[in-house]
C-alpha cells in the first residue's frame, strides 16, 4: 500500500467503488500520476492517484461528465458508492478503447473531434489554479510587436522591388529610398 505524503489513503481508498474492486496493472505513460487498470462492478475501469486538489478534480470530473453528456467520447468518471467522483486524489474512469490514428480518415476523426471538443468547451471556466495561454500574453505588447514585424517585412520586400517602403507611420512612401536599400 503506499500512502500519499499528506496522510491519507491513497489506493486503500480504491474500496470506496465498491466491495468488488481490484487493481490489475500499472498503465504506461502517467508521468505525474499512478495509473491503474482496475475492476469496477465487474468492468474494465481506470483508476488514477495523483496530488491534485479537490478543487482541480472536481473542474476535472465535471468537464468529463458535461462532454459525455455531450455525445464526446470521453473516460466518464465512476461514483463511489455515495455518490463521490473523486477521494483523496483517486479518479476512477470508464476504461475507452483506442489506439494512434493510423489513416487519414482517422486523422479527419481527430481533427472533427477537436472542433466538437472546443464547441462544447466554449466559455468552460479555465482550471482552478492554472493558467491559460492567455494569460501570458500581453495583448497590447503582442499586437505593437507584430505591426512592427509586419511593417519591417512590408517595407523590405517593397523596398527590394523598387516600388516605395512603409515609413515608421506605416505609410507607403516612394520618395525616398528604403533604409536597408540605400549606401
């Protein structure tokens, strides 16, 4: 049994599922967390231990069961037995079988289920505690930057053809001969 270092039950609370519950093996590829395969009431089911707080389980299990709900084919969190998605860090899911796309069908299937995933996501609170990409733009910052780059590239390739440059204004000006250009 390994314990998590804050106290509590870790897998022992796996018993909450049900008295028929069973870990069968370790998952590949939970870098962060333990991954299980488990047995709930006699099914395949996922099983996941982790350091996540309540708060980020709950967004978690709440996001999985809104997109089930959805039609998105997506590992729904399992109950406990009075009713709890999540205890002391353990997730218990629906097993999903899949695999790598393999044809470009199955690629056209990836990209169609990323735009159901972000339709059915918009507006979808961002998870306690983390950042969205957003959140580390500075928007004015990124949009003066890009007009510079935009202006420069402009002015260059203008410049290089003889027909006139974009001044610091932004302005087309035939005048006087592009700064990179001229000796």
């Amino acid at each position: 049994m390994r314990f998590r270092e804050d106290g509590v039950r870790g897998w022992d609370a796996l018993d909450q599922w049900g008295e028929d519950v069973a870990r069968i093996e370790p998952l590949a590829g939970g870098g962060v967390n333990e991954v299980w395969s488990v047995r709930v009431n006699e099914k395949l089911a996922v099983a996941r231990l982790g350091r996540r707080s309540d708060a980020d389980l709950g967004w978690e299990t709440e996001l999985l069961r809104h997109l089930n709900r959805e039609g998105l084919t997506v590992p729904v969190p399992i109950p406990t037995r009075d009713g709890r998605y999540f205890l002391d860090g353990l997730v218990v899911m629906t097993y999903v079988e899949c695999g790598p796309p393999e044809t470009e069908a199955d690629w056209r299937r990836v990209a169609e289920t990323f735009r159901q995933l972000h339709r059915l996501t918009h507006g979808w609170p961002q998870r306690p505690g983390w950042r969205s990409s957003v959140d580390f733009l500075d928007l004015d910052t990124a949009r003066e930057s890009t007009s510079v780059r935009c202006r420069q590239r402009v002015s260059f390739d203008v410049g290089r053809f003889g027909h006139g440059w974009l001044d610091e204004s932004g302005a087309l000006s035939t005048a006087t001969p592009h700064p990179a250009t001229s000796a």
